[in-house]
C-alpha cells in the first residue's frame, strides 16, 4: 500500500543544560562548568523510494537526539545527532503550525558553524517540495546549550554560580504529501487499459484486470529516459472526492503531458472523454491545459468498423487521436514514436 499523505510531529533534540562546577586543585581555583550540547536538528532528505514514507504509517512522532549537559573542568556536553528523515521525491512538506516556517538545509550553503547557518537561515513560508535526490531542508532546529558557569565569571564575580538551561528544540506539525514527479500521466476511467499500456512500454509489473479499481495506487515505468505514471482511474465527481477522489489528481499535477485513454468497449467515447476532462478542469485548470495525446485504447476487441466510427468521434476532440491495442504491434510503435519525440524535445 502507498502511503502519500501523512500527518507527524517532529522534535529538534534540546540543547543541553550549562554545569556549575569549581577546580579542585589548589591555588587554581574558579568555576570549571562546561556548556550544554546543542540539540541535534531534523532535517527531510529526499530519495527516489516511493514507498518512503510507510516509515510514518504507525510511527507518526519522531525526535533528535538531546545535547549532553555540560561537565566540570571545561568539558562541554557533546551535541545532539541531527535526524535525518528520507522522503520520497515529490513530496510536498507543510508547516501545520502557525509559529515558524520551513528552512534550506544550512549545510548546502556553506555555513561554516551553526551560528553561521542560523543566520543564513532562508524562510520560505510553510509549504516546501523535495524534487531532487539528496535534497535536504531543515523543519526544526535544535536548541542551543546552555552555559556553564566558566562562562559567568568576571573580575567582581569570581566564584560565579549562575548557569543557563539549554534551549528547547523546536517542534512542528507537518503535513507530507506525495505528488508523483513523471513527464507522462496515464489517465482515463477506470479499466480503460493504462496499467496494461505501461506494462507493455516500461516492463512495469502493475496489477492487470478486466474490472474497474484494478489500479489501488499510482505506478511508475521508465521508457528510456522518460519517467511514465499510470494514474489509477477517475470517475465523475473525482475532483470533489467521489470514487478515488482527488488523492490522485495531485499525482498528475507535475506531469508534463497526458496521455488520454478511452476504452474501445465504451458507448459513448466522446462522453467517457469529457468526464475525465472536466474532473481535471474542476480540480486545476492548469491542469486541463496540459498537453494531451488521446488514445482509444482496447481496439482489438471491436469490429474494424466500429474503431473507425468511435476514433473518428476521438479526432474531432484532438485531430491526432490514434486507435491502439497492447496485442497490436503497429499501434504500440506509433506510441513508442511519440514517446521518442517527447524524448527528443527533453
């Protein structure tokens, strides 16, 4: 089961509390109280794993490691191990809490402390994306340790016992949602043969069946360079929930071109069309502008006639519309050639 929309709290580790401590040895008194540790922070990573977020599926709390309390003669409490969350590529992270925003991962602009990454701390408001590998963005920042009394000390104060508690880590709820990153979204109603059309261009092993929900959860294939994703299928009133609702029009949000399947079987092709195509609209119309190749799938299954009939109603939709079959090589070479200057144009 894909896990693409979860709910956590994250936890930056606390920073460490400062000591109060005195040098024993004699005549080399004064406070020895070392610092508190800085909290580790929590960082999100991006990897190509689709399925990273299942990570979340039961655990929906996770903390950094707390900084060490300081210690006598000098020795600061070492720091908190910074957390390292991997998330799939395509995942958009929301800030659910209203007291801060998200960050750029210190670290890739080249801080040289953490004082220095604090400061060069970017804000980008609540919402962010990971849309590369090993892309990394702080969420919460570990607190900083607090003081010894070393660092109290002063020509009228030489026996100081004052110390500071370490600052709290930040906390955050987060929002992860996952949208598939594909240059092609297979789209269409349910059992109009996308999983069979991927199977047959990228080797892809998605479930195939003669019933419509057969496809639970998107999949993905590789044809060359190209990155296709079988959307699982839309009905009317999708884009408000019904059916598999909008969980998977997000996942078409990013995808540069849409190839449109109609089943041959249908009655109505031009209908089956429009359904889809208005689910998109209502959802984005961003989405609905995006370029589309339609497809009638299943054409093997309908007299020669009848396919001329129903693509003929397909091509007053979109001139270019192609009748196609999985059992049939000619057709799958017409898709393959489109998908090469698709490529091409990459």
């Amino acid at each position: 089961m894909l896990i693409d929309d979860v709910i956590i709290k994250i936890w930056a580790g606390n920073g460490g509390r400062g000591a109060v401590a005195f040098n024993k040895i004699k005549m080399n008194l004064g406070p020895t109280g070392g610092d508190g540790g800085n909290g580790g922070s929590v960082f999100f990573e991006g990897v190509s794993d689709l399925s990273a977020l299942a990570q979340f599926r039961y655990k929906k709390e996770v903390k950094a490691e707390d900084g060490e309390n300081g210690k006598s003669q000098f020795n600061d409490g070492a720091d908190g191990k910074d957390l390292i969350l991997k998330i799939p590529i395509g995942t958009v992270i929301k800030n659910i809490d209203d007291s801060t925003s998200l960050a750029i991962n210190p670290g890739s602009l080249g801080a040289k402390s953490r004082d220095e990454a604090k400061s060069q701390r970017i804000k980008i408001g609540k919402t962010e994306e990971i849309i590369k590998i090993g892309q990394k963005i702080l969420a919460a920042q570990g607190g900083r340790g607090g003081k010894g009394n070393f660092k109290f000390r002063s020509s009228i104060n030489t026996s100081p016992k004052q110390f500071q508690e370490g600052v709290l880590g930040e906390s955050f709820a987060i929002k992860l949602e996952l949208k598939l990153i594909a240059d092609i979204g297979l789209i269409g109603l349910p059992n109009a043969g996308k999983s069979s059309l991927l199977n047959e261009l990228t080797k892809a092993k998605s479930r195939v069946a003669n019933y419509p929900f057969t496809t639970l959860e998107p999949n993905l294939g590789v044809y060359y360079e190209l990155v296709l994703a079988d959307i699982p299928g839309l009905i009317e009133g999708a884009s408000v929930g019904k059916g598999l609702g909008i969980k998977f029009l997000r996942h078409i949000e990013r995808t540069k071109i849409l190839f449109h399947l109609v089943s041959a079987e249908s009655e109505n092709p031009g209908r089956d069309h429009r359904i889809v195509k208005k689910e998109l609209k209502n959802y984005s119309k961003e989405l609905a502008k995006k370029t589309e190749y339609i497809f009638l799938s299943k054409s093997d299954t309908i007299p020669p006639k009848e396919t001329k009939k129903k693509i003929a109603i397909l091509k007053k939709i979109n001139k270019n519309a192609i009748a196609i079959s999985v059992y049939d090589w000619d057709s799958l070479e017409k898709v393959k050639n489109i998908l090469n200057k698709i490529k091409l144009k990459k």
